[in-house]
C-alpha cells in the first residue's frame, strides 16, 4: 500500500512533464516549418532531458505527438549508427519539415506516402511491430530527437532530405546531389533550381 502512495506522485510527475515535453514539441516544429532558417529555442521554451525522457519511455506509445515520431524514426533508421549516424537522421526529418515541398508536422513528414505505399521511411511501411527492442538505443534517440527539436544539432548531412543504405541505388538517387555518407548511409538534398531555368 505505502508503495502505491509513494508511486503515485512521480508518476504524476512523469505526466506532467510529459506533457510540457509534448506542448513544447508542437510549438518547436511549428517553429521549424515556419522559418526558413533554423532559429535555436528560447531557453523556456526548450524541451529539457527529463521531458523527453517522461514522453515514451518503453517506445511503444502511439506515435501522436512530435518527439515520439522523431524518435522512433532516429531508432528505427538508424539505431545501429551510433550518434552520428542518428543526428544524421535526426537532420533529414528536420530538413524535410523546413521544406516547403514536405509536410508541416514530423509526424506527417515521417508518415509520408503511406496512402500510397511510397513510404519515405521504411520502418514505417516495412509491417513489422513498431515498438522498441533496445532500450539503450532508444534513450539515445530520444536525445537526439529532443535536441533536434530545439534546435540543438548541426546538420552533418548539409541539408539533406533524402538517404538510402550503400548497399541498394534507389532510382531517384542520380536526380538529387549527394552531400554525405554517415555510418551506412548515403544522404542527398534536392538539386539547386537556379534563375535560369
């Protein structure tokens, strides 16, 4: 019974900044989709480590909410990567959201062409279960995904908004510039449209 007492108000606490963590997440993206330039968070407004930590810590919460959908895209993408290979993924999604020919919410952006089986993320179309295996990696990701949010990440990809595995050529591939490999993956942005054409 005591046990139950005492659990009670930290799991009250958890609630509440998960929360804070979920309503600042929206204001972050919205923030991202509507700016050209990244622009750093306010410090008030920046999602803190124990937020997101309190989101999904299990990752199997539906994927409703901003930092759920980054982080479960940076794991499954990317969770053999190591850092660098989930900022990386962390990058593209940011970049897709910027973009003004993407979708204007990460879930949306990582949600991409599921009416059409064209998914942009395969983890999202691949019909496996979508819940967390590795609870390490996943920690890893929601860190990465919360300093994603607020801004708090240099892109290592130089803009990219797609990327594949080295070991497949996707069709699109010779349409788009390649601006990095990272770990196993090849990333690309869109070639630059000039005055010209």
């Amino acid at each position: 019974m005591l046990a139950a007492v005492l659990s009670a108000p930290v799991a009250g606490a958890q609630e509440e900044q998960a929360a804070a963590a979920e309503a600042k997440a929206v204001v972050l993206e919205e923030k991202v989709a509507d700016q050209p330039a990244p622009v750093p968070a306010a410090p008030e407004d920046k999602i803190t480590s124990a937020e997101a930590e309190a989101v999904d810590p299990a990752g199997s919460k539906p994927l409703d909410d901003p930092l759920t959908c980054l982080a479960r895209t940076i794991y499954w993408e990317a969770k053999g990567e190591g850092e660098a290979g989930m900022t990386a993924v962390a990058a593209v999604v940011m970049n897709r959201l910027a973009d003004p020919a993407f979708p204007k919410t990460v879930c949306a952006v990582v949600t991409d062409g599921r009416e059409n089986a064209t998914c942009q993320f395969s983890w999202w179309c691949d019909g496996r279960p979508d819940d967390v295996e590795e609870p390490q990696a996943y920690a890893q990701a929601v860190e990465i995904a919360r300093r994603a949010l607020n801004q708090q990440i240099d892109d290592p990809t130089d803009g990219a908004v797609n990327f594949h595995l080295d070991t497949v050529h996707p069709d699109w591939a010779d349409e788009f510039v390649r601006t990095a490999t990272i770990g196993a993956h090849l990333f690309y942005r869109a070639p630059e449209v000039t005055a010209a054409e």
